[in-house]
C-alpha cells in the first residue's frame, strides 16, 4: 500500500515525512527522517499536533467548539515516557479515544490551540512558542507533543516517529494504567519497508493562503478615529490610555488594539427581512473585525445551504471561508530603513478600525501612503462590497469560498495558476481606486408572511382580533421599536447604549437563528421561541406579529400533545416525526398563550386551526383549543411516583443536567418544573378569564395538587430542593443541604422562579434571598449552583452533560446569563430597587468591565449568554472553586447573540424596571427604579409612550401619574412583596392615546 511521503529543506535541514499505519489496533502516525546538509551542528526538535475530534462527521460540521467542550486530554505516564489521551465525553453508546505517543523523549504537550495564540488575533498558530505542558480545555482541541532538542552534526541523520493508537470504545476515563495497557500497541509493529525515493516527485502547490502573509491595518492617530463616523461617545479606552472603543450615532466602532485585547474576536451578524413575521423572507451574513468580509450568507433558512461558506474557528486556524481580500503592491527596493518588497499578494487581516450599525460593516486599513476602505451591506436581493481606496491604486484578489464560488475561476489562488474543483472563486482587479460587487439574492414570490393572517383593507397584516379587545396599532416597521433611555447615570447610559444591539440580537434570534459562536441553527428552540421572541415582540409592542409567533408554535406540536425540543418553523423545512423533549418544554406555549390573552383579551386565537406533526406525516390543522387539550392531556400523562408532581423525564432547563440513566430520569422530579407547572397554568387560566370552563377547572385542580406538593415534598427544612428523587419509599432531596449524591448544597433556579412567580409568602422568600446571598451570589452573577458538579475524568454517575463536559463555560461554568436575568426579575418583585439596577448592569458588557476588576476585555455591543470563571479546565475548578467568588479573578464572555435573554432584557427593562405594561384591561404602570430622575419611550400594544420619571426612596410604589399637568385615573395593582403599581384603565387609556402619536406621562415613585 503506498504511504503518503513528503519532503522539502528548511535552511539546511533536509527532511522526509512519511505517514505510517501498521496493520490492526487501529493505529497511524509519522516518521520524521532530517538530515543535516550543512556545515555547522543544528539543535532542533519536532512538534506534533492533531485536531482530533472523536465524533461523526455530521455532529463534527455541527459545531466543532461544542465538540471540543466534550474532549477530554489528560498527559498519561508509563514510566519516564509521556504519552497523551484524548477521550470523547459526549454522552452516547460509546466513548472514542486516542493516545498520542513518541519514539524520542517528550518534553512538551498542548491541549489546545489556545494555548498558541500569536500576537496578531485570528492568524493561526505560533509554532515558534514551546508547548505549555499544561492542560487548558477550551474550544479548540489541539493535541500536541514536542520531543527534547537534539543536535544533528554536519551530514548526520535523525529520526523520530510520532505514534498514535485508536480505540472504538474506552468506558472508564483516561489514567497512567492506560499506559501499561497500550504499550506494545505503540512499540511492536511499526517496521515498514524504505521508500523509494529515486522516483521524481511532484512539486506540491501552495496557495495564497498557505503560507499567508498578512496586510494588518496601522494605528489611527486617536483624533482622526474619534472622527471617523462624526462625534464620538461612551469612548472605551485600554490600561495604557489607547482609544479601544466608542459609539457613533448608530454605529459601533471598535479599534484594533481593542481586537487584540479581547478572547473572542469581535463579529456582527447582519440581518435584513421583507417583514416581521415567521414565514418573511429573511437574509443574513455574518461578518468578522479581523478581514472576513462576508461569511455564512444564508436567503432563508439560516443555517442550510449557506450561499458563501462559515467561518469555524475564531482563532483563524482556517482562512479562506467567505469573502476575503489581497492586496498586492508593487515591488520596491530598500528605501529608507525599509527592506526590499516582492510583489507578492498580502492579505487583508487586522484592520486599524472596525465599524458596524444593524445594516452594514466597514474596515479601515491604514497602510504606509494609502487608506484602504472595505464596506459590506446587506438588503434582501443582494449582498454589496464595495473597496475605496485613498491614495495610490491597488491591485485586488478578491476569493470567495461557498456555493457563489461554485464551478467559477479559482487559479489565482494557486502557485501554479490552475483552477481546482470546489467552491473557490477568484477574481484579479488591477488599480483599483473604487470597487462594487454584489452577490445577488434569490427571493421568494411576494405573499401574506402566513395562512394564519388576513390582509385588512389598509394593507396592514393584522390578526383577526374580537372586538372586546384594546386596539393594536402596527408600525410599519418591527425595528427601532426597542425600549429608549434619557438621562439617568451611568449605568442607564450604558444600557442605553446597548439597547438596539440588544433589539438586534434578539431579532437574529428570532427570524435568523444562529449566533457567532453557534453559527448552525436555522429552527426554533421551542422553549427559547416562547421566551426572547415573545419577549421582544411584547417589548416592541407587536402583539399582532406576537400572534403569529403562537400560531406557528401550536403548528409545530407532535400529536402525543408535546412539543420537541426544537422545530423548523419555516414552512419549506417542516417534517413529520416526533423528537424528545425535556420534561418542561410542554409548558412553554401554554405559558405564552396565557400572557397572550391577559395581554389582548384575544379569544379568538383558540378557534385558528393549525395543523400537527404526526410520526409518519403531517397532520390535518384543528383548532388551537385542542392543541391545548391535548398539551393538558400529555401533562396528566407525565406525573411522577407522586401524582402531583411532573415528571422530569430527559431533563428541564438546565440542559446539563440531563439524567444519567432510565431509572433516574422515571423517578427525579424537578423543583423548578413543577414551579413552572403552577405559573404556566396560571398564566392561562387568568387569561382565559370565563371561557372554557371545563379546562379551567382541569387547570384549577392541576394547579392545586403541585402547589401543594412543592410545600409537603420539596420545601425541605425551609430550603427549596432543586431535585428529588421521589419513590413509593420517600423523598431523597438533591442539591440541598441533605443532598449526599451529588455534593451540590443549594441551587438557585427553583429559588429565583418560585420568587419572581410570587409562589412563597414573604417569610419564605426573604429566607430564600438569605441563601442566595450567601452560596450563590457571585461577583459577576448569580450561578446555578453553589459549587461545580463533581468531574470524573468524563465518567457520568448522576448527570450527562455536567459531568461528561470538560470545557468550564456555559451552563458547566455556572454563571449562565439567562438564569442571572430571571434573578433580576425576582429583586424586582422583591421591590430592591437599588440591587436589581446593580445586576442589570453586570449583563451590560461595558457595565460588567466597569464593576468587576477581574472581567476581562470583550465586545460591547452584543449579548452575552454566560460569563465563564478563567479556570483551566473542570479539574482546576474543582481545586479553585472560592476563585469564583473572588471579583478580583479572570471572567471571560461566553458564546453570543443567539439566546432567548435579549428578547427577555428588553422584556425586562419595559415591563419590569419601567413598569409599563398591556393589558386586556388597560395599562401597567409598575416601575421598580434606583432613586432620581430617568426619561424612557416605550411602545404599548404599538402606541409610542413617553415616560419621565421621579424617583424616590424605596423605588417602588406609585405617588401619582399625570398627563399634560393632569392627573390620570388609576386604579391599584397589589403585589405579594411590596408596594405595587396603578393600572390606567381601557377607557381612561383610550382617551389619552386617541388622536395620537404618542402619550406621555410622568410619574412619580415612592410610596411605601
């Protein structure tokens, strides 16, 4: 069988590579065989790295840093060798593994290619650093070993072989035993036959991009970047007094000594729809700070068949995906202290700035004589490019990779000029001063956004509302509609500020779901689609498009009365067959549909008829009243040993904590499941007010028998329990004090929900706060847990995912900003005005930096879904877990944009902090509010509200609304914990707002 052979010289170090797999145990490796032509002794040694992945190659193009968070390296010993292990946790039938070992003595390894990182973010690898010799788990396996130097005199040769063994399945996790049990596997057999090598050999061909040289951006002077898009403000400024950051108008604009600085490399997805509703056309493309100018350009569905192809590694481990840009100057000779330049193409990386608002992204390259200008825009029938250049003309390569490169010229980007197949494109433009290119869009015939909309005579897209129910007005566009702020300190400035990019984010999430990081996505969540869109839209005050939403949520549940964790909502994407679900997703819709009903008074969405995902087939559309009996029926369905109580089946919200075996999960119940049980029944028992009797007396019963059973069973010695493990032999209570399985003490969903629902008496909730504050209260927010879940080498005793992850982030981190969200909800019903404003501002980036010493550097202008403790891997946050509590310790940003939580942060900025709210019987005004002065615009039901607000002591309960100098007629709003607020009554409502386009208040606050 012939083996790959390569060969080259470097300086004067011949060398020959040879890939090597011997026949059985599934092995393979390199031969390295170097000579030393020259005339003087060469100190050299050799590096080896692998990108192992252990998975299928489907869940692998997924996302390949979610497979990473599963791999587990761990440096095993057999004696004075060093070998390393990698295991795949990820739970299923089998755990893949592989040990890397060395014919020469080992003095360095590598876990990730983090741990590599050059100066210049986002260009590959520095090979010149030594290997670390310490384990970092991050979201870049990188497997490396780096053998001791050795000296090769004139004319000698060496030889070292890299080698590496297989196994389908390794059930325990990786220790020093392995060592001995592989040994002879990575010793015995390895003998293969000399190659031939008098036989000539092919010149390989490099590209532009192998190797790369770069074009990175020099520093603006600080006045001309402060002016490059008119005034600038909210300036960010690093420890050394360099300008990293600012806002411009509607622009955010970023330098590249900011880019540096921070881990996760600074994008924007950028996202235009004919409409706000599901079935509107969408487009999007994701852009990149550090020269990608377009990547992941999707017409619809915005994960499939992307038109130019992904950006997978944010540390630039790959270069060519998407749109990238050459330049090429002439040649010129030493001049001035300048070495002599080739003409020779340089690519446009690290610009010397970066902007980008809700439409387009410019880069800024300030290169000797010459300013070099790179727009991307987007509409919804073209992506547009556009280079100026200011100065001298340039030569540009412009390379596109993705379907739009397809079948089209690719020889520029080869050595040797010769078009290859795949999906490259290149396109050479000489002298260059200006240049527009367009990637045009396809787009569908023009149509109603859903069958479940009627066109009114205006031309306006409108649910079919009853009479009864308060007017909705429909702006013409959905955004632009996110809650504003006026004044106020500097917290309101900097969440001012973050507003729109949180309406942005929210809007991604909704018509283009993927983020930076989980750039695959394309469906709906179906608990997240009840949470951020709901949220937003109600913030916006769409509650037409919010009825659209429901509708298309009831069409995507499974006739056994559940929903899957996940549906493709578009309709060219739907397919029948059921999907599992976690054991609270049932809850979801019936709790949005109740908010929808309080909200509107809309009964007439019960009699729209959406079809059903059957196993074989799509199924017939029925009225959504039974869509929610037969939600109601799979609840009574799904109990526990204790009636009562639901079952948890394949888990609840927190996804890590998934059970790990069938018994487990038949008898665990989940505290903040049947919490969310009581509310979502609630909500839609309020909101049906008299119709439907015999559900609301089904609900009425449910709601009881778990009301009780949370204070007979889980309500352990005054402390929710977050688990229990419920049998006809008793309660054993899990993450609790009395907990002796998991070594988890205290938990804070169950306590955060069952205080924000207003589920316990006031006695109970202070005790639940005392808690929090002292186990679970960190400096960057609140964690799910008091310490973390026990790791086991990837082992899973009692949880799957949270104890089989070995990357410390998202949910395994603790601090998931979702949680820290529903935390603040909670102060706010508690009335701590002043300590909710405080926590708000840790979810703003700007904020965060601004109060926690240790948070590091990171991207102003998006939402992030967790903040990850700085430790190195599970086993370091187990040895330094009190470092979580310390503010003083590294906190990094987790994965961005794509989440539920900026729909819910505009939710809770208008309904919560300002108090504004709809209702079928008028409006909400509730704030809950740091002492002074704030002004807000807002949009009720899609009337334009402006509030201005006065402020007192203890920042809560209402003095008195006037409008225009009068005062307006309000009626109390009682809450369970402290003083409430008013409701201005339909009629009174009607009468402010008749006539026009925005209301305004004042209202003044304190009361005690």
């Amino acid at each position: 069988m012939s083996r790959p052979t390569l060969h080259g010289n470097i300086r004067d170090i011949c060398w020959r590579l040879r890939w090597l797999q011997p026949d059985g145990g599934g092995r393979f490796g390199w031969e390295l065989h170097v000579t030393n032509t020259g005339d003087h002794p060469v100190e050299l040694d050799a590096v080896w790295t692998v990108d192992p992945a252990l998975t299928e190659w489907d869940a692998l193009r997924r996302n390949e840093f979610y497979v990473s968070q599963y791999l587990d390296l761990t440096p095993i010993r057999d004696g004075a060798d060093l070998l390393l292990a990698v295991r795949q946790n990820m739970p299923g039938p089998a755990n893949p593994w592989l040990a890397l070992g060395a014919t020469r003595p080992v003095v360095g390894w590598c876990t990730d290619a983090l741990q590599l990182r050059p100066a210049v973010p986002g260009t590959g690898l520095d090979l010149t650093r030594d290997l670390p010799s310490q384990r970092l788990q991050h979201e870049h396996t990188l497997a490396g070993l780096q053998t001791e130097p050795w000296l090769l005199a004139p004319g000698e040769e060496g030889v070292v072989e890299f080698r590496a063994v297989v196994e389908a399945d390794h059930p325990s996790a990786s220790s020093d035993a392995d060592a001995m049990r592989i040994r002879d596997l990575l010793r015995d057999g390895w003998e293969t036959p000399e190659p031939d090598v008098g036989e000539p050999q092919p010149e390989a061909v490099s590209t532009v991009f192998s190797p790369v040289s770069y074009a990175h951006g020099e520093p603006l002077p600080e006045d001309e970047l402060l002016s490059l898009l008119g005034e600038a403000s909210g300036v960010e400024r690093g420890p050394d007094g360099r300008v990293w950051s600012f806002w411009a108008g509607e622009s955010h604009v970023v330098s590249a000594a900011k880019e540096a600085a921070v881990l996760r490399p600074h994008g924007h997805i950028i996202r235009t729809s004919e409409g706000p509703f599901p079935q509107d056309h969408t487009v999007a493309v994701t852009v990149w700070m550090n020269g990608n100018f377009a990547s992941q350009l999707t017409s619809g569905h915005a994960s499939a068949d992307p038109i130019l192809s992904v950006r997978r590694s944010y540390l630039g481990l790959t270069q060519a995906d998407g749109v990238r840009l050459f330049i090429r100057r002439s040649a010129s000779a030493p001049s001035g202290g300048r070495p002599a330049r080739p003409a020779t193409w340089h690519l446009l990386g690290q610009p010397s700035a970066w902007s980008v608002d809700q439409t387009t992204a410019t880069w800024w390259y300030r290169l000797e004589d010459r300013t070099i200008r790179v727009t991307t825009s987007l509409a919804p029938d073209a992506l547009t490019l556009e280079v100026a250049v200011t100065g001298e003309p340039i030569d540009l390569l412009i390379s596109t990779t993705g379907e739009h490169g397809a079948g089209a010229d690719s020889g520029p980007l080869f050595s040797d000029g010769v078009p290859r197949d795949g999906d490259w494109r290149a396109e050479v433009v000489p002298d260059v001063d200006n240049l527009v290119r367009t990637v045009p869009l396809a787009r569908p015939p023009s149509r109603l956004a859903s069958s479940h909309l009627r066109e009114t005579g205006a031309g306006v897209r409108e649910p079919a509302f009853g009479a009864s129910r308060p007017e909705v007005r429909a702006p013409a566009s959905l955004e632009g509609h996110a809650p504003g702020l006026i004044g106020g300190d500097a917290t309101a400035q900097r969440l001012a500020a973050l507003l729109p990019w949180l309406e942005h984010n929210a809007f991604v999430h909704y018509l283009a779901p993927r983020g930076l990081e989980q750039f695959t996505g394309g469906a709906w969540g179906t608990r997240d689609v009840c949470q951020g869109p709901v949220g937003l839209l109600v913030a916006t005050g769409r509650l037409d498009v919010m009825r659209d939403v429901l509708l298309e949520v009831f069409a995507g549940q499974q006739d056994d009365g559940d929903w899957p964790q996940w549906f493709d909502y578009l309709t060219s994407h739907r397919t029948p067959g059921h999907r599992e679900s976690h054991g609270d997703v049932v809850y979801w819709p019936l709790l949005a549909l109740g908010e929808y009903l309080q909200l509107t008074g809309d009964l007439t969405i019960l009699d729209e008829e959406v079809g059903w995902v059957g196993q074989d087939q799509l199924l017939a559309p029925t009225p959504v009243r039974a869509h929610v009996a037969a939600a109601v029926e799979h609840i009574l369905g799904a109990r526990s040993a204790d009636p009562r109580l639901p079952a948890y089946g394949h888990g609840d919200w927190n996804d890590s904590l998934q059970p790990a075996s069938p018994e487990l999960a038949r008898q665990m119940v989940s505290t903040w499941t049947a919490g969310l049980e009581i509310k979502a029944l609630e909500e839609l028992l309020v909101g049906l007010g008299d119709a439907e009797p015999g559900l609301i007396s089904q609900l009425a019963g449910i709601i009881r028998g778990t009301t009780a059973a949370v204070r007979e069973t889980l309500l352990v010695d005054g402390e929710l329990c977050g688990y229990a493990v419920v049998t006809t032999d008793g309660v054993e209570p899990l993450v609790h004090p009395r907990d002796r399985r998991t070594g988890l003490r205290h938990g804070s969903l169950q306590m955060i929900h069952a205080i924000a629902d207003e589920q316990l008496d006031p006695e109970q909730a202070a005790h639940h706060v005392a808690v929090i504050d002292e186990h679970l209260d960190g400096p960057v927010g609140i964690y799910l847990f008091d310490r973390p879940v026990d790791y086991h080498g990837g082992e899973t005793h009692t949880f799957l995912r949270a104890e089989a992850a070995s990357f410390w982030g998202r949910e395994i981190g603790l601090m998931y900003t979702h949680a820290h969200l529903r935390w603040i909800e909670a102060l706010l019903q508690l009335g701590l005005a002043e300590r909710a404003w405080r926590a708000l501002d840790l979810v703003v980036p700007d904020g965060l930096t601004a109060n926690v010493p240790g948070a590091r550097p990171r991207q102003s202008n998006c939402y992030y879904s967790s903040v990850d403790t700085a430790f190195r891997d599970r086993v370091d946050a187990e040895q330094r877990a009190a470092s979580m509590f310390d503010p003083e310790f590294g906190f990094e940003g987790g994965w961005r944009v794509y989440s539920s939580g900026p729909g819910l942060l505009l939710r809770l900025v208008t309904e919560g902090f300002l108090g504004i709210r709809a209702s079928r019987d008028g409006v909400v005004v509730d704030p809950v509010l740091p002492t002074g002065e704030l002004e807000a615009v807002v949009n009720v039901a899609g009337m334009r509200v402006r509030v201005s607000y006065d402020v007192a002591a203890p920042g809560h309960g209402i003095i008195g609304v006037t409008a225009e100098g009068k005062e307006v007629a309000t009626q109390p709003v009682q809450r369970r914990y402290r003083s409430g607020g008013v409701r201005i009554p339909e009629s009174a409502w009607r009468g402010l707002a008749d006539g026009r386009d925005e209301v305004a208040l004042h209202v003044r606050v304190g009361r005690t």
